[in-house]
C-alpha cells in the first residue's frame, strides 16, 4: 500500500512537488490545504480524488503517513514539529526553520517520533552538482582550498512576509544563502566551520530597524577550505539571475552556473589549467528530484534518516552570518 500524503500549502511551489511526487507512483495524495481558493483549485487538477481541508490540524486528522509543507518560513518549524509529534513524516521547503535553534527542534522531533525528515534543498540535485560532488569526494581534484559561491536574483521574492524580519528572520541570505551554504558543506563532507564574517545591507545601506538585507557576502573556513558566497535581491546584474559554485583544488578545478541568466539551466565543467571539460548541460529537469526521492524512501520505510542531522550545520553558519 502506497504512503497517504497531505499538502500544506499548494503554491506554484506546493503544486510542483506535488506533481512530481505523484508522477514518481510512490505515494498517494489524500489531501490538501491552502486559504487561498486559486491555488486549491489548481491543486485539485493534479490530484482530483484528494479531499480538500482547513488546515494542519485537518491533515493530521486523517492519519497521513507523510505531509509536504509548502507554507511561509515563520511556520515550517512548528508546523514539522507538530506533523512529527503526531508520527507523521515530513517534506519541508527551505528553510526549515529561520534559525539554528528552531532546525535543531525539528530535528530533535523527527529522530524522537523516529520519522523520515526531507528539506527541499534542490540544488544538491542537479546533474552538475552531483558530478562535481563525485570529483571533490574522490580526491580528483586534490585538495580543494577555496569555494565561490553566488546567487543574484534581479527581482525577488513577490509576497510580503518576505520582507518582515519577524517572519522570515533575514532576507536574501535565507532565502538564497541557504542554497549556497548547502551546496558547499554537503560537497566537502559537512566539515566543521570556523571565522565566519559577512556584510548585509538593504538598499545599499546598513540595516535599518524592521529591514531585510537584500546584498549580502560572507567568507568562513570549512575545515580547510576557504569559502566566499555573494547573494542578492534585486541586484542590477544585467540578466535575471547570476548563480555559481565554483571548487578549485590543487590538481583541478570544477564549476557550476547557470546559462544566459536561467534559473534553470546550469552547465557544470571540469577544469584543468586552462582546459574545460564539459559534466553537464541543459536539460535537466532537477527542480523536483529532492521532492521525489523523499516521496521514493518514503515508500520504503518512514523512519529517521540520521542524514536529517545535516540539515543543523548549514542553519548553524546562517546564525553566525546573521550575528546570532
């Protein structure tokens, strides 16, 4: 019998993972929430037999084995703890909570309730990363000593909380910082970090009171690894977006970025002095594989996964790129 599964949240994003956790067979969709009458209507094309309810307490009613929560990040913490503490399984949309401490909860309660915890951190999922991830693992490319990462968005998010501390607890850092921590910790092993430092501003000024930073950059060790990242919100770019993650190791190198300001398309090379070696090219349909593979181990057993540990250590550097 395939795992019961209820949505909150059935945004553009909600729908997505939806659509590709079904197309997997792995799971069946009972149910979905979400206070907004389109964005129902829209989920009930994709699953026409799932009832539709009001709310979480709705969903954990009908005694789920799993639930995507696709909310606004002031709610992922609770909402998974609750989902956890009533033994169900979660798939959660990054971040899983706004800080470290609230990460650690959620992780605390899927290992006590012995229940599969996923987060969307998709990237890790594209063909290019995992192809430079093989790389740095082997040794291929030596000791790696140095990480650029980058993520400039010319627009930025269109919903308000988004730029209210007190619900998002930070702007573009964890919004898109959380990607790039991620992108290099998991690549390196998840080595423990030190000297981390950063610079956030809004509108090219220091923080106000109430402010989300829309620039920020960051440097910090990742055992020996030095590492950079640059994000932004609404940055004058010259295209719709600028993401990379680039790795440079004493016997060669290898990147990942996207093509022509796609948030899409990403072309990942090897490199070898000043020779290129292609790893990955468009298409790559990768935006929905975390989703996919939680709906799949799902399927085979919802127990803890001790991998959730993880999710803690890039929370934990966006703490101390905030100052807390």
């Amino acid at each position: 019998m395939r795992p019961r599964v209820g949505f909150l949240g059935t945004g553009w994003i909600g729908r997505h993972r939806m659509e590709v956790m079904l197309a997997t067979g792995a799971i069946e969709a009972v149910a979905f929430a979400d206070p907004s009458p389109d964005c129902a209507e829209q989920a009930r094309t994709l699953a026409p037999e799932a009832a539709q309810v009001d709310g979480l307490d709705a969903l954990l009613a009908l005694g789920l084995d799993g639930i995507v929560i696709a909310t606004p990040s002031a709610m992922h913490a609770d909402q998974s703890i609750r989902a956890l503490d009533a033994g169900v399984a979660v798939f959660c949309q990054k971040p899983l909570g706004r800080t470290a401490a609230e990460v650690e909860a959620v992780i605390s309660a899927a290992r006590t309730a012995d229940r599969l915890l996923g987060v969307d951190l998709s990237y890790r999922h594209t063909e290019g990363m995992r192809g430079i991830a093989e790389l740095v693992r082997s040794g291929a490319l030596g000791h790696v000593f140095a990480v650029d990462l980058v993520f400039h968005n010319a627009y930025g998010p269109d919903k308000p909380w988004f730029y209210d501390p007190a619900q998002s607890d930070g702007g573009c850092v964890i919004d898109l910082g959380v990607h790039l921590v991620d992108l290099a910790l998991w690549t390196l092993g998840f080595p423990a970090v030190q000297d981390v430092h950063a610079s956030l501003c809004a509108q090219g000024q220091p923080l106000g009171v109430m402010q989300v930073e829309d620039y920020a950059s960051a440097a910090f060790r990742a055992g020996d690894a030095d590492v950079r990242l640059a994000c932004s919100w609404r940055v004058h770019a010259g295209t719709d977006a600028e993401i990379a993650a680039v790795f440079y190791g004493t016997e060669g190198g290898a990147a990942l970025r996207n093509v022509g300001g796609s948030f899409y398309d990403f072309v990942a090379e090897r490199f070898a002095g000043t020779s290129k070696t292609l790893l990955a090219s468009p298409p790559d349909a990768w935006g929905g594989r975390a989703a996919a593979a939680w709906a799949e181990q799902l399927a085979r057993s919802a127990r803890f996964d001790a991998e959730a540990e993880h999710f803690a250590r890039s929370a934990e550097v966006l703490d101390r790129i905030y100052g807390r």
